[in-house]
C-alpha cells in the first residue's frame, strides 16, 4: 500500500507531501490543475516511461520520494531479495532527475537500477486507464489475468513442468543426434584407425627400448672387436692366467717369508674373484653383441612404425595405447547410438504426450473459465448503463510454450450484431472506461498487495452511470487501496478519502499543490464539481446529498 509520496522540483510542483489512507482516495481539481503531474511523479520515482523533462525549470535537480507498506506475503520481498537490497515492512522507493537529464535511484537507501524499480512497480501499482498499455489493455497480459480469475495455478504448473521435461529431452536427443552425426562423419577413420593400433599393440616405454636396442645394434660390430680382445686379455692366457700364476709362485715361498706374503696373497684371491665377475660381464655383453642382422631390421621398422602412428595422431609414442583406448571408446558409443536414439526419442515422445495432456487440460480449464468471466462481465455492464454491450474472451490455438497452448484476448462489441475487437481498438473513451471498470471487478480477486490507481476512469459519464462507477470503485477499495483521479462528484462521494489539486501563482511562478479535504470543504469541493466555478446552496445540497447517499 502506497503511504506517503514527497515530490520537490517536478514540473511545476516545488514542494509536495502526501499521506495516503487504506480504501477510495479521490484526487479532483480543474482541468490543468496538475492531477496527472502527480502520476508522472509517481510513474518516475517506479522507473516507468514518461516525460523526458521533469525537473522543474530553475532546479538544480528533480526528486520523489515514495513510501509503501509491505506485509509479510509481499511479492516485493523476492524481488529485493534477488536483487541484494535490503527488506522489511517498509518500503522507500527514492530517484533523483537532474536538469541534465541524469537519473539516480535508491531502494531503501541502497543504489539500484531502472530495471529493480519496474520490476517492483508491478508488485506495486496497477494503473488503469484508456492511456494504459501496462493493465487491462496490454493483451499480453490477458492471459494471466484469465489464469488467475481461473484459479488454474496447479494446472499450470504442470504444464510448465511437462515442457520443461520436454525440452530437456528435446536437448539431449539434439545433443546425442549431433555427436553420432560427428561420429559417423569419422567413422572409416575411426575404425582405420583402431584397426592400424590394435595390430601394431605399441606399449608403454617400448619406443625407449627399440631406440636403445636399435643404438646397440647399430655399433656392435666396431664395439664387439674391441670387447673381444678384451676379454681375450681378462682370460687365461691374459690377466687371470699371470695373476694365477703370480698366486702360486707366492704361496710356494710364503712360508719362509714370515708372514710378509699373507696379505697380499689375499688380495690376489679378491682381484681374481672381482677379475672372474668381470669376464662374466663382459661375455654377457659379447653375447648380447653377438645378434642376427634382420634383428636390427625388425627392431627399426617396429620403432618407425610407433613414431610414424605417434605423429599421425598427433600423440606421444607412450600414449598411443590410451590413445587407442579413446578411439575405441567413441566406436563403442557409435555402435551403441542407434539404441540411444530410439530411447531418447521414445522419451520425447513420452513428454510430449505428457505436455498434450497438461495443456489439453489446462485449456479446458481456461475455456470454462473464460463463460463464467463473460458472464461476470456482463452482468457488471448492466448498471454501467452497457447492457447492449458484449464482451467476450477470445482462445485461439497458439504455439505451445511453458504457459500452454492458448492465446487469450478480451474483446468487445459495443452492439450486438457489431464487430467485436479489442478494447483500445473498439470502444470510445467513455465505454472503455466502464469496460475496463467491469473487467477489473471482476478480476480483482485479492488485490490488497497492490495499489490501483484509475486514471479519470470515469470521463464521459455521469449521472447514474458515474454513481455506479464509484459504488464499484469503493468495493474494489474495500480490502486494500485505490487512487482515482476523476472529474465526476459521484465518484468523488464514494471517496473515504479526498484531495483537490490546484494551481496557484507565487512570486509570478505557477505552482501545483495537493489540499486534502475535511468535510466542509469536501462539500465545496464536490459542489464545485457539479455547478461549476460558482458555488450555489443548491450546489451545495447536491453534494451533501451525494455523500450521505
């Protein structure tokens, strides 16, 4: 509920505070007196599109400050929530305009942009009117204003949830159609190139070993001689024969040398066993050596066959075997794809006939809904003095979506046997206002979290008519807070509460300012409104009559 609203240097208001009151608030005065400034004001501070230069001429800046009250339930919170910005009972929307032309807002005193502002605005306000393309005569909206009066909400959310299944299974089969495309695209190279790995089996670290092998090879003959003659030199008619030798010429005289002999005679031992260990070296070496010329052959086209695969694949040698195992991996899904698909399709087919169901029904519901909220109508146009009118609410197949399958549109024909259309297309001012008044009846539900706000919804009646449009503008008052700026005293009777707007001249500038009225002057007031600028007893009998009515 809107509470307070402080404007400071818009247009031609300098400085204004208002404190508004739960139930029918009435904003009168003459024509140009300033009423829509006020709804520019109001239309500035909750970021919605209006005038482009609003800052009052000589002001530095422009400013409106708007205060709500929030219960608990509030949608508000969410979106403050979302946005970072801190909640609470209360609420102070505040945005600056500068002369030049640069904006600036606050959300409980916490910097925010445009976008945070309209998006509370919708929890906030709901403003009706035949200048309006927010409410009643945005069609993009009567589908949501049907779904509500209907009170469709969990066949809604079943439908939402079924086209959520379905297009996430419209995705995956998307997805899984796209990779076996790309799949089979490669699929002769795929299998190439399994083919080309599984039967040359390279393994991990063997590249390694063939090139040394493949080294070794390629010297042993200039390497083999010289290791020959070694160990011709290491045998018995070499190093281990004399040192041999040299053993049993020691031992021979060693006991008539006192003892001088032992040591060295045990050295010799352990340079012959050292000496034997190193024969048996340097045989196992010639025999290593010692190797059949197609060997080296074979171990050269194996090691060129692993680079030459390494190079092809664009791998390291090592990791041709994990590289083998992922070709095989992505044969083994397309060779599984075509089962995959027929599973993935039969599961898109599942949650289409999933989200059919849900939206046949939903629009069923929305086709009997649509009766009643005609009839409804209808029957709110009799006293507003339409009863030839005929409104009707037009379903039409649409594509299918989370919301269903339905396009809805409120129509209207201002005659029987007359073409219907829609509302801002068919009706004159006067009869759109008391249509949209109907249909706001109607569909008001539980509208205590808004503030609606009715734009001279009353031009072009009077009389009767006009006392039934305030009689019903104070039943849609009843549980919450509605604003109208109106022209009409009846409407103005209704009103619990009541302001007049006025210009006035100071210090040679005109100014706009809000008066609110206690009831002597609510009488003048609503007395100006019928007679005119002159106020008669007569004049004055009528509006006691009209607020006691």
């Amino acid at each position: 509920m809107l509470r307070a609203l402080d404007i400071r240097d818009m247009l031609i208001i300098d400085r204004l505070e208002l404190t508004f009151q739960p139930g029918l608030n009435a904003l009168t005065g003459e024509t140009g007196a300033g009423k829509s400034i006020l709804l520019d004001s109001l239309g500035f501070v909750l970021g919605w599109r209006g005038r482009a230069e609003l800052v009052r001429q000589g002001a530095a800046q422009g400013e409106v400050v708007a205060e709500f009250e929030l219960h608990e339930d509030h949608p508000a919170h969410a979106i403050l929530a979302e946005a970072g910005l801190p909640g609470g009972e209360e609420l102070i929307l505040r945005r600056v305009n500068t002369a030049e032309g640069r904006k600036t807002a606050w959300v409980n005193d916490r910097r925010c942009s445009g976008e945070v502002l309209r998006a509370l605005s919708e929890t906030l306000i709901e403003l009706h009117g035949q200048h309006d393309d927010r409410g009643l005569l945005n069609p993009r909206g009567h589908r949501a204003m049907l779904d509500e009066y209907a009170g469709v909400a969990p066949e809604l959310v079943k439908v939402r949830t079924a086209w959520s299944e379905m297009s996430r299974a419209r995705k995956a089969l998307a997805k899984t159609e796209e990779t076996l495309a790309a799949m089979r695209a490669e699929e002769e190279f795929l299998r190439h190139s399994v083919a080309e790995l599984d039967q040359l089996d390279p393994q991990p670290g063997e590249d390694a070993e063939l090139d040394a092998r493949r080294r070794m090879m390629q010297g042993a003959e200039r390497i083999r001689d010289d290791v020959a003659r070694a160990f011709a030199l290491l045998g018995g008619d070499g190093a281990e024969g004399a040192m041999a030798d040299s053993v049993r010429w020691l031992e021979g005289v060693s006991d008539n040398a006192g003892g001088q002999l032992e040591e060295p005679i045990a050295a010799l031992g352990r340079a012959l066993i050292e000496l034997g260990e190193a024969q048996d070296g340097v045989n196992a070496c010639l025999q290593a050596l010692d190797f059949n010329p197609a060997e080296l052959e074979q171990a050269e086209e194996r090691l060129f066959a692993i680079r030459a695969l390494a190079r092809k694949h664009d791998v390291a040698p090592d990791d041709l075997g994990t590289f083998a195992d992922t070709l095989r991996d992505r044969l083994s899904r397309l060779d599984a794809g075509d089962a995959d698909l027929a599973e993935q399709r039969a599961a898109v087919e599942d949650a289409q006939a999933a989200y059919d169901d849900a939206a046949a029904e939903l629009s069923a519901a929305r086709q009997k809904a649509a009766g009643h909220l005609d009839a409804a109508v209808m029957t709110e146009l009799a006293p507003l003095k339409m009863e030839r009118a005929v409104f009707q609410t037009e379903i039409a197949a649409t594509d299918a979506g989370p919301d269903g399958i339905d396009a809805v549109a409120f129509t209207v024909a201002t005659n029987p046997g007359a073409p219907s259309g829609p509302l801002n297309k068919i009706a004159s001012g006067g009869e759109l206002s008391r249509f949209l008044l109907a249909l706001k009846v109607c569909l008001a539900g539980d509208d205590s979290a808004r503030t609606m706000i009715f734009d001279e919804i009353d031009r072009g009646v009077g009389g009767a008519t006009a006392d039934a449009v305030g009689r019903r503008l104070a039943a849609l008052a009843g549980g919450g807070q509605v604003l109208v700026v109106t022209h009409s005293p009846q409407v103005a009777a209704r009103a619990a509460h009541h302001w007049r707007v006025q210009k006035q001249v100071m210090d040679g500038q005109t100014l706009s300012t809000v008066v609110p009225l206690a009831e002597p002057d609510r009488v003048d007031e609503i007395a100006r409104m019928v007679a005119g600028d002159t106020i008669t007893d007569e004049a004055r009998a009528a509006a006691r009559a009209l607020l006691d009515a």
